[in-house]
C-alpha cells in the first residue's frame, strides 16, 4: 500500500507542477485576478481551497513539534497548495521503515 502511494503522490507532484508551470507561462493570475474574483465558482473555490489547507495544517501541526517548522510549512501550503501538501506526505512516505504503513504514516513520532 505505501509504495502505492509513493507512486501515485509522485505522479500527482509531476503532474501538479507541471500544470502550474504550464498555467503560469500562459496566464498571469496577478494580471487576471480582478476577472477571476468576480466569477462564484472561483471564489467559491478558494474557500473551498482555504477549507482544505486548514483542515491539512492542523493534521500537520499535530505532528510537527518546532514551530519554526510549523509555520514555514503552513506558508508553503498557503502559497503552493497540492504542490507543497503531495510534497511534505511524500517526505513522510519516504521516511516510513519496512512494516510501516498508513497509520505511522498518520500519527505523531514520539522521537
């Protein structure tokens, strides 16, 4: 199961930034940020956004002990989203030993 995830979370890394990147070198959002404010879905969606980052960074801040560290990655998640949440689970996957599965994966390390 966790090499599962360790390919589909890299897949969906590559193909996040690749999409962002490919996004960016078409659009300028800070150009377009006016029009795309004023469409529902779209506001709809950075709630929607919001919402998920909040709920990830407290499972984040669950397991993180430094401060520091918590809140440099909850700037990370803000400012890069999928790209930084795919990003910190992967560390986390690839740090688990043989035998380790989705729960140590989930809690806290007591090290």
């Amino acid at each position: 199961m966790i090499n599962l995830l360790k390919i589909v979370f890299s897949a969906l890394l590559v193909f996040m930034c690749y999409k962002v990147i490919n996004t960016s070198l078409e659009s300028n959002l800070f150009e377009q940020w006016n029009f795309l404010g004023s469409i529902p879905w779209m506001r709809a969606t950075l709630w929607d956004f919001y919402a998920n980052i909040f709920i990830i960074t407290l499972w984040m801040f669950y397991k993180e002990k430094s401060i520091i560290l918590k809140i440099s990655i909850t700037i990370l998640f803000v400012c890069l989203g999928s790209i930084a949440t795919l990003a910190y689970v992967l560390v986390y996957l690839f740090k688990l030993k043989d035998g380790e599965g989705v729960k140590e994966l989930l809690v806290r390390r007591e090290e």
